[in-house]
C-alpha cells in the first residue's frame, strides 16, 4: 500500500490543477454499520473494510477512490463479497455522511493481467460501475492518468 500511496503522491504533484487532499488507512476507513432485512424482520451488523482511500482536488472540485491492493489471496467468490459489500454500503445511506464525497470509484490494483481478467470476470455479474481495475506493473506516475484502467465488461482500457 506504500508504493500505492507514493506512486499517486508523485503523480498528483506532477499535474497542474490536480492536488491530493487526503490519505485514509485501511485501518482508518473500517466502519461497522447495521442493515435491516425487513422480509426477515431483523437487523445485522456489517463491516465496510477498504484497503484504503484518497481524496483528492482537480480544478477546485473534490474527488475521492476506494483501493483495493489485490495480492491474489483470495478467491473469485471471496472477491466477490468484497463487491458486494462495496455495493451495499453505497446503499446504505451512511455513504454520503461520512468523509467520502458523493462519487464510489473504487480502483483495484492487481499483481497480474491474468488476474485483472479474472477478478474483472467476478464483478461484471455485480455491477460493471464503479469498479476500475489496472495492474501494479502499469501504475507508474506518469500513466497513472492514463488508459490504465479497465472496467467489468469492457475488453479496452477506460478513458480516463
């Protein structure tokens, strides 16, 4: 997550009008909140766990990602959960009023391209919004910007 956090401070000093504003630990992001299931009656509580997030300014408007640094530790149903999770608390209605502005992209950082392919192939059934996706090898300073990112359900790097 270092080399995360320094690979994106780089980048942000190296571009007029783009500032990082705030760096937030995945310790530091953990929230527990309650979900209600009214077809069961019942509450339960749940915990949100990113890896990280970063709040940054471009042009005087606040932006801000979720990062999940993939280690290849979990497997596709594991990682599955983990969007869904992103999913539900977005839903949640405790989004808005925390530290997170009104926007959920969450950047996912793979070791491979092999396993870009398949955790992107997990989440197109869940949603093919939000989830951006690049590889460690390709998240230098200078590209960071770039056509990096790919998304569930498209073959081609995003416009970024």
């Amino acid at each position: 997550m270092n080399e995360v956090r320094i690979t994106f401070d780089q980048a942000f000093s190296h571009q007029e009008g783009l500032r990082l504003d705030r760096w937030v630990s995945a310790l530091d992001c953990l929230q527990e909140y309650e979900v209600v299931d009214p077809q069961a009656n019942r509450r339960s509580r749940r915990l949100f766990r990113p890896d990280g997030y970063f709040r940054y300014l471009f042009q005087g408007r606040l932006f801000g990602c979720f990062l999940e640094v993939d280690r290849s530790t979990m497997c596709s149903s594991r990682f599955q959960m983990k969007v869904r999770s992103y999913l539900e608390y977005a839903q949640s209605g405790l989004y808005p009023r925390t530290i997170w502005p009104p926007v959920l992209p969450v950047l996912v950082i793979s070791k491979t391209r092999e396993r870009l392919l398949n955790l992107k192939a997990a989440t197109k059934p869940l949603t093919e919004k939000i989830f951006w996706f690049t590889v460690m090898d390709h998240l230098v300073p200078d590209q960071i910007l770039g056509p990096i990112w790919y998304r569930p359900g498209k073959k081609m790097p995003a416009a970024s």
